[in-house]
C-alpha cells in the first residue's frame, strides 16, 4: 500500500495534468492541488507544503525551473520535473535548481510510484542532514555560552574550573533553566556589571594649574 503522500501538479496542459492526477490516485496518493503556472505553483506550495511538487517546464509567465528554484529554497518542498525535454543541458540545469527528480513523458505507472518513493526519500534525508547541522551549530554555539560563562564565575568566585561548572550545572538544575541560556544571562550580567574602561582617559595627561602672572620688578 502507497503512502499517504500528499502532491501538487502543474501543467499548462490541463489534459495532462489531469492524467497524471488520475495516476497519483490510482496509487493511493492524494493530489492536493492542479494549477497551471508556475507562480501559482510557488503559492500553492508555500501555503500547503505538500510532500513533492511535480512541475512542466514550459509554463507561461515563471516556467518550470524558475519555479523550481524558488520552491526548492522556500519552503524547501521536493520537485519533480515531468516534461517531454530531455536535453542534458536541461537536466543538468534542473539539478542545479534543486530538483529531486526528473521524468520523461509519456509516464509509466511503475516509473511515477518508482520517482515518487525515491524523491519523497531523498528530500527527508537532505531534511535529516540540515538538522543534523543545525544541531551541530547550536550544540558549539551553547558549549561557547558555557565556557565563556564559567570563566566568569572562575574569576569573580575565584573558583576552579570544576567548581565553576559544577555551579553551572546545580544554578541550572535548581532553576530548571537550559544551562546554555543560565550561562548567556551570567554573561549579560558581567557585561553590565563590568566596570567601565578608563584606560583613555588615564591616558590624557592632567592639565597643569595655571600660576598667577608674577607682578614686573620693583625699579629701585
């Protein structure tokens, strides 16, 4: 049994986009939307988010890889070209805009559920990698909070490096606080408690008292 996969289509050939409606249904997927260019396709998208978007090339107005780029980057839905052109050169151009994949017409049913399968796949593996990196950059982004924090507790409680974190951790604990964001307030704190640099004007010389002006000598 299919997934329940959720697609919109379009094609400014309405005949074929209602073929390829029947055939996503014969499946078991559901289309959620049959539009007919391609600036409707990236509104449609952005509003629905289906799980793949098929598109023609030739479209008035944005045609198929324009679209395609702009739905590839916001909201990031899977594409599925389906055309009639099988030039290289558009094929390679496709892949650059972010296309999943890529089907020749007249479509087979056993190729549509093959590209489907695949593309829906593909798109929640590269899903799972920008996760995987923007865990990764909030993980070093906290690790930096918290040292930097601990080194503020090491030098105002003149504790250890143990000590520090381990006062982290129970302030953390206690409050019930993320100790990343217990260490991003201690390091708010510091930077206003911090006392102001005088440095520049320690630099400036005081300026000398002036003296009285002596009165002319007395003429004997």
């Amino acid at each position: 049994m299919s997934q329940s996969y959720r697609f919109v289509i379009a094609d400014d050939e309405k005949a074929v986009a209602a073929g390829l409606q029947n055939q996503l249904e014969s499946l078991g997927y559901e289309v959620a939307a049959v539009v007919h260019d391609g600036r409707r396709a990236v509104d449609i998208c952005r509003r629905l988010a289906p799980d793949a978007v098929f598109l023609d090339i030739e479209m008035p107005g944005l045609d198929g890889l324009a679209a395609a780029r702009a739905i590839a980057e916001d909201p990031g839905t899977p594409v599925i070209i389906v055309t009639a052109h099988g030039h290289p050169n558009l094929i390679d151009q496709a892949v650059e805009d972010g296309v999943i994949s890529y089907l020749l017409k007249p479509i087979t049913t056993a190729s549509l559920q093959a590209a489907v399968e695949i593309a829906v796949a593909r798109a929640r593996e590269i899903l799972a990698l920008q996760e995987d990196v923007d865990n990764l950059k909030t993980t070093l982004r906290d690790r930096k909070l918290i040292e930097r924090a601990k080194g503020i507790l090491m030098t105002r409680k003149q504790l250890g490096e143990p000590e520090a974190f381990r006062l982290l951790q129970r302030q953390s604990q206690d409050r019930r606080v993320p100790m990343a964001k217990l260490a991003e307030s201690i390091i708010q704190a510091d930077e206003m408690l911090d006392p102001p640099d005088h440095s520049a004007a320690a630099a400036i010389p005081p300026r000398s008292p002036r003296r009285p002006s002596e009165p002319p000598p007395r003429s004997t």
